[in-house]
C-alpha cells in the first residue's frame, strides 16, 4: 500500500468488495486493490456490469487490432512473395475494418 502511495496513488473511501481492503484510485483513474491486486469498478446506480465494462473492453481490444496492425505493415514491408503479400493484405484490410467499427462503438 506504501509503494502505491509513492506512486501517486490515493486512498478513497471505497473498500473491495471481495476483501475488504481499502481502494485506491491510480494516476490513470482507475481504482485498485493492493491486497487482492486487482482493479475494481464501481458500478453507477442503474448500471450494469457490462454496459460499466465495455469501454474497458473495447480500449484493450482497440489496442490488440492496433498490436496487430503493426505486425503486418512489419511483415509486409520484407515480404517477397506475392501470395503471402496478397494474404497480409487481406489481413490488413480485415483488421483495419475492425478497428473502424471498433471506434464507432466506443463514441
């Protein structure tokens, strides 16, 4: 709990559910568990647990697309071969769909 202090962290009001322990809220807002090492989300009045975790859901899977985008643009800029180029491409192509309809659902 000290080493998050350092870290910029601060102690809310809030508890674990699971635990009990007291959270703290990180830098990047996100609210922590120093005993069960977990990140905790608080669910707004009316809200459910999916509609609080979807933007998490949707950032982690915009930033997978993203990981893989670049690992093809890597893998084409060596690739010889005009089959596997013409593979990579329809990859590419797959993937970039992909985050477009991912950015629409996040906004």
């Amino acid at each position: 709990m000290a080493d998050l202090l350092r870290q910029g962290a601060t102690l809310t009001e809030y508890s674990c559910p699971a635990c009990a322990s007291p959270l703290f809220k990180l830098k990047n807002g996100n609210l922590w568990c120093a005993k069960c090492q977990k990140k905790v989300i608080i669910l707004k009045e009316g809200e459910t647990a999916e509609q609080a975790t979807t933007p998490i859901v949707m950032n982690q899977l915009e930033t997978t697309v993203l990981t893989k985008i670049q690992e093809v643009e890597t893998k084409i800029k060596t690739e010889k071969d005009p089959a596997q180029l013409e593979k990579l491409s329809t990859t590419l192509a797959t993937l970039l769909e992909n985050l477009e309809k991912i950015k629409k659902i996040k906004h």
